[in-house]
C-alpha cells in the first residue's frame, strides 16, 4: 500500500494554541530545479510545487538558518520538541528523520543543511535540513484511481511520460481529498519508499515499510493519510 506522508508547521505534538513561530535568517527561499524539462503536459513545473516535485533543487541560494520564537528542545529529547519533519516554505527535517530515509533508501534524496537558532541562545549544532526527494515517477493507473483522469491533449507541443501511452492528470477538484483514490501500478512504485507521483505532485508519497519505520522510530510531526492501493496494471 501507499500512504501520503502528511505534515504542518507545527508539526503533531505541539500542543494547540501554543505556536510555533519558525522563521528563516534573512530572505526566504527562492527554489530553483537542477532539471526543469517538461516531463508531462505543455508547462514546467510551478514554483510554488519545486519543494515537492520530486527533482533536485539547486542548494546554492538555500537559506542556512532558521529560528523560532521559543526555546524549544531538540527532537527526541524531554519538553516542548521540534518535530522531526514540518514545513517552512519547503520541507525540514532532522537527523533522526534522515537516518530513517537513508536506511531504506541510501543516498537516493537530496538533503541540505539548515542550522536551528534557537530564540533566546547560539545556534545549535543538531542537524536539520532542507528535504528534497528525488524520485519522481508517473505511476498513477488512470482507470482504476478515482476521481477518474483526465487525459491531455495530443500535438507535438504536448508531453508524455510514456511514448506508447497517453498522458493523464488527476484534477484535484473532481472530489473532496477525503475520497481521492489513487490506485498504483505496482511495476513502478515496488522499489520506492518515498516518491512523487508525477501525476500529483504536491505531496509526498511512501511506501509500509516507510510508515512502519517511522513509527517504530518515533518520529515526530509525520502523519499519513491513505493506504491506497497498489496492484497490477
């Protein structure tokens, strides 16, 4: 099965009404991809979808620090933590969250240093980076997901992921999220444990062994909404 990985600013086990006011040092991201060819349709992919496309992004004009409003402790320690995986502008995570992906998937994604600073002390030496996964596939079976797909339209402008196949996007507005069923072809996503379906490409997907290893890792901040299944196509 399949599982959208899901995460806030605040991540799951920051109490409510007590905010967590992240905060890069100096200007905000400004995300450029490696690679920004046309993989599917007619247009490349939106700035606002770079941190959860699936490619690469150039790491040279990444912010380096960030701060919060509260002396929060480090993940996995006792007290108020930061969570392992929350969002700013793009996605953070810690060690602990990277040590989980590197297992499963060595050397496969991308993660770039960001340094805490934490409100009221010098910068802290734990590990957070900037996540970027780099596995962007098209494995979306359009007959059995639902809402039903969308195809593209033809001409030499227009881009396909497959030559011998037409192209298919999935219209988030067909259907409330809570109904969305996307149904995976099994021959593409079986070696993948954390991926971007390039059909829907705002969000993370992870395979069980991910969510199995997450939450035996206790991990903070992550849920996962789903499963959705997989099979052949």
């Amino acid at each position: 099965m399949i599982w959208r990985l899901n995460y806030s600013m605040a991540g799951d086990d920051i109490p409510a009404g007590y905010a967590v006011y992240a905060e890069i040092v100096g200007d905000p991201p400004n995300f450029e991809l490696v690679d920004d060819s046309v993989d599917i349709g007619k247009w490349s992919i939106m700035q606002v979808n770079i941190p959860t496309c699936g490619r690469e992004v150039v790491q040279d004009n990444l912010p380096k620090q960030f701060t919060i409003a509260y002396d929060f402790a480090l993940p996995g320690e006792e007290g108020l933590a930061l969570p392992d995986i929350f969002e700013l502008y793009g996605t953070i995570v810690s060690e602990r969250f990277r040590a989980v992906v590197e297992a499963l998937e060595p050397g496969v994604h991308q993660f770039v240093p960001i340094q805490y600073v934490p409100g009221n002390g010098p910068p802290s030496d734990y590990g957070f980076y900037w996540f970027f996964a780099r596995t962007r596939i098209f494995p979306m079976d359009p007959e059995r997901t639902f809402p039903p797909m969308r195809p593209f339209p033809e001409g030499p402008d227009w881009v396909r992921p497959f030559p011998d196949k037409p192209a298919y996007g999935f219209n988030r507005t067909d259907a409330p999220a809570r109904e969305w069923k996307p149904y995976f072809d099994q021959s593409i996503v079986a070696d993948h444990h954390v991926f971007v379906a390039g059909e829907l490409p705002d969000f993370f997907c992870v395979s069980d062994a991910f969510k199995s290893a997450v939450e035996e890792a206790g991990l903070t901040g992550a849920g996962f909404i789903g499963p959705w299944p997989v099979g052949p196509v």
